[in-house]
C-alpha cells in the first residue's frame, strides 16, 4: 500500500465526498430433492437461515417461536413468530419493519450492524427489513465525531437521525432507513405498534422507563389476563459506560422489563446549591454553578442551549474563570459538556461489542434462528474482556409488567403532598404524578386551570380526601400508557 501526502489524506475535493455503494455477492440458487435451497457465494446471514441448526429457537431457554429453514418458496419469519407482531408484503415475502432509538454513540452501530447483517439476503439489492427506523432528538456536535461513524464535520449542527439514515441508505443500498427528528414522547401509540421489534441506544434512564411503559402498555390480554402473543414487540435495550455495557432482551409482561431494574440505577446525582454557591470544592461544582446561577443572570430571558457550541463555551469559560479563583483544578471543555449535558463516558469500542450482541438478539427473535438470550448480558472491558449472562427476574410489584395496584400506608394526617413526594422519592421515582379519586379529581399536574383549582388539596390531608377502602388513580410522564392504582391503608 503506498504512501499517502498529509495533502492528499486532507483533501477536500468532490471526488472523496462521494459515498461509494457497496457491492454485496447475488444469491444463487441450487435444486435439490427437497426442492429449491438458496446459497450465496460467500457466508452472510442467508448462511444461518437457510441451514437447519441444533440450537434453533426453540432448543434454549427462552423460546418464543420454531425455527424452520429458508427455501426458495419460504422466506425468514413465514412460519409466524409466537411473540411478535409480524407484516407480510404482496410477494409472501415476510418482511420486518424494525425501529432504532437513539442515533449516537451505540445508535450509529446498531444502523450499521443491521444494514450488514441484512445485505443480500433476498436479492442483491434486497433485506430482510422492509423498514428501519431511527429517531433522535439532538443535533450533531463536534465531540461527536471521534465515535460516531456517520457523521462527518460538514454535519455538525445538523439532525442526527436524519444524517444516520441518509449515510446508511447511501452506503447500504439495500436499506430502507427513514429518520425521525424530534421527542420518543411525541410520537402516539399506533407509531410504536407497528414495529416488530424495538432496539434502544438511549442514553438516559427517564427515556427508557418511557419507551419500556409504552411497549408494555401495547400488549393486550385476555380473558384469562394472559397476554396476546400478536400484541407483544420484543425491546433489545442496550447501554455502555465506559468500558462496561449490557444488551437485554425484554418481552413485555413475559420477561421482567426495564422498570423492574429500577433499583439498579441510583438516582441522578444533585449538587447541593449551598455548595455550588458558597464553598466549591470540586470541579463540578464550578461547571453547575456557571450554569444554574451565573447562565440565568447573564441572561434571564434565554434558555441554555445544551447542544449549543457558543453557550457550552460560555459556561467552560465561566467555571474555569471560578475554578481557578478557588484553586479548583480540572475544569475542561469535554468535563463542562459532561456536566451540563449529564454525558455518560463512551468508548468507540464497547459500543461496537453491545450493539452487535444487540443486533444479534433482534435477528434472532424475528427469524428464530438461534437461541434467545435470556434475559441479561453484561460485558465489562476495564481490565480484559469479560461477559456473563443471567436472567433478570421480574419484580413482584413492578408498576408496568407485573402489578399496577400499589400498596401504601399512610397515617390520617399525612397531606397529600407528602404523598405525592413519596411517589416522586420513594421507590416509584415518578417524575409529576397527577391523583384521581373515585367521585373525586385529587390534584392534576396539567393544564394549568386544573392544577390552580386542584392545587388547594395538597395541604389537606388524604383521610379527608378519600373514603377509607378508596383506590387513586395514578398517572405519570414517565409512565405512558399506564395507571397505577394506589390501594391506601391508614394507620
């Protein structure tokens, strides 16, 4: 390989803009006795599909459909999946509409691993997915682009979905990638319903208890309260930390879900304000108060912008100015967006090794084509590379899989505001309950004209509020599509 200039590996002209396609083997086909087998000339997934295996889905611990190999008359999936919701094209070609939430660090290799699993299975410009895809709230970042693969610098500032899913349908002509630029929260019910499996790269707790409660709330029962198998969509969470990450494989109310593991991730960590504000001691602690104190004086009718490379140098300006006023070391520019942003640690590679075990988990519940993992897989790479896998059980009184009547204790004069601080505090974590009695609105967070009316009944107490025996509906943001029942007993 012969040596390139420092000119020519920086030039920036037309010709190394352009995103080559990728040329993948077309597929042949052989008879046989038992009829048409389709090969390819070189190993891909088609290789899996369409050979029988003795750890076929049905063979391990989770088993959610049977396993029967490709031919040329049958197609990945036909044979009907026991958990999943599954579309079928015009040509009995069935067909995955498949749905990636969060288009950063972990998002990029997921489009990737799926457009490369997927090449050339049905045709050499043809996948197994009729549909990916991707949506994302945020913006690119210069800090982006030593990780994140798809984005290049002319694409700072732009959406992340939407440059996800034009670099993959450009490289990967056999994709269908289509982007969604804004809130997981504004999207309806019906949007989520129509996948067939989810796979989450999202990179903060509060989103994942959103999408795993609006999953969960899909599915149907009946009569006998069991769930209905065709309403069920398999969500593969994953998420890295450094150089430790997990992929998961949830079933809604079959496996235990993301909220049953609640416990497993502390609370979001606050700065006391006295600290911020009076004896600083650590360089986080310059960062909050340039951001909570000083942003909003300097400029009382502005928000800050988060993703704004102008705001986030003014506030790594304005912390080091504090930092160095208090000889406080280690305020840098990667620290204040850390800080400000909540930024977990990435590493390109961990990212790498999670996403493909993800991908890998949604491949397989949608073909059946091996083993399901069940249900938990962690890897830690700090110190060599390690990994384990167990099974997560559910909890017993999960608000969203297993249980939604909740069981609390109050004396008769606790307010219910202090109810309502315990279910912010307590072990539900709820963000902004809203209360129902039976014959009675309790307090309600929103619009604004009910919380003013409602808002006299925080300081009452709850014995006056509701008959002893007496549920309240509760409902909650971070909770969509699910209502707890408060059954209270008082002491």
């Amino acid at each position: 390989m012969s040596k390139r200039s420092l000119e020519e590996m920086s030039s920036n002209d037309e010709e190394s803009k352009v995103v080559e396609p990728m040329d993948i083997d077309p597929p042949t086909n052989n008879n046989s006795s038992c009829g048409k087998t389709i090969t390819m000339k070189r190993g891909s997934l088609l290789t899996l599909l369409s050979r029988a295996s003795p750890y076929a889905n049905e063979t391990g611990a989770l088993p959610i459909g049977e396993f029967e190999p490709m031919t040329a008359n049958k197609k990945p999936g036909s044979s009907g999946s026991t958990t999943t919701n599954t579309t079928t094209n015009n040509n009995n070609d069935t067909k995955f509409k498949v749905l990636v939430v969060g288009a950063g660090g972990l998002g990029c290799e997921l489009l990737k691993d799926l457009a490369m699993s997927s090449c050339g299975v049905n045709g050499s410009n043809n996948s197994i997915f009729s549909e990916v895809h991707v949506i994302d709230l945020d913006t690119i970042d210069v800090t982006n682009l030593n990780r994140q693969f798809l984005f290049r610098q002319k694409d700072v500032g732009d959406s992340k979905a939407k440059v996800a899913a034009r670099f993959i349908n450009e490289r990967c002509p056999w994709m269908n990638v289509i982007a969604h630029h804004g809130k997981i929260q504004d999207k309806d019910a019906s949007f989520y319903a129509s996948f067939n499996v989810v796979l989450s790269g999202l990179d903060n707790v509060e989103a994942r208890r959103w999408l795993n409660a609006t999953i969960c709330g899909l599915v149907q029962l009946d009569e006998d309260g069991d769930p209905d198998p065709s309403t069920i969509i398999p969500i593969v969470d994953g998420g890295t930390e450094g150089f430790s990450g997990q992929a998961r494989v949830i079933l809604p109310r079959i496996t235990s879900c993301f909220e049953c593991s609640l416990d497993a991730f502390p609370p979001q960590r606050n700065f006391p304000l006295c600290t911020i504000a009076e004896t600083p001691r650590r360089p986080e602690h310059c960062i909050a108060y340039a951001s909570i104190l000083e942003w909003p004086r300097e400029f009382p009718d502005v928000k800050l912008d988060k993703d704004s490379p102008d705001d986030m140098k003014w506030v790594y300006d304005r912390a080091l100015a504090r930092a160095t006023k208090y000889h406080i070391p280690g305020v840098t520019y990667m620290l204040t967006m850390g800080v400000v942003k909540n930024i977990i640690p990435a590493v390109a590679s961990t990212n790498a090794i999670v996403s493909a075990a993800c991908v890998s988990e949604a491949i397989k519940l949608l073909t059946f084509c091996s083993q399901t993992l069940n249900t938990y897989m962690m890897y830690m790479g700090s110190e060599g590379v390690y990994g384990h896998t167990f099974v997560y059980e559910r909890k017993d009184h999960c608000p969203v899989c297993t249980a939604t009547v909740q069981h609390v204790t109050l004396t008769k004069t606790q307010t219910l505001n202090e109810l309502i601080l315990t279910l912010q505090k307590g072990e539900l974590r709820l963000k902004a309950p809203s209360l129902t009695g039976t014959s009675s609105t309790l307090y309600m967070q929103k619009p604004p004209a009910l919380e003013r009316a409602t808002r006299v009944n925080l300081d009452k107490a709850v014995s006056e509020l509701i008959r002893p025996g007496e549920e309240i509906t509760v409902t909650d943001p971070v909770l969509e599509n699910i209502n707890l029942s408060l059954a209270v007993a008082f002491e």
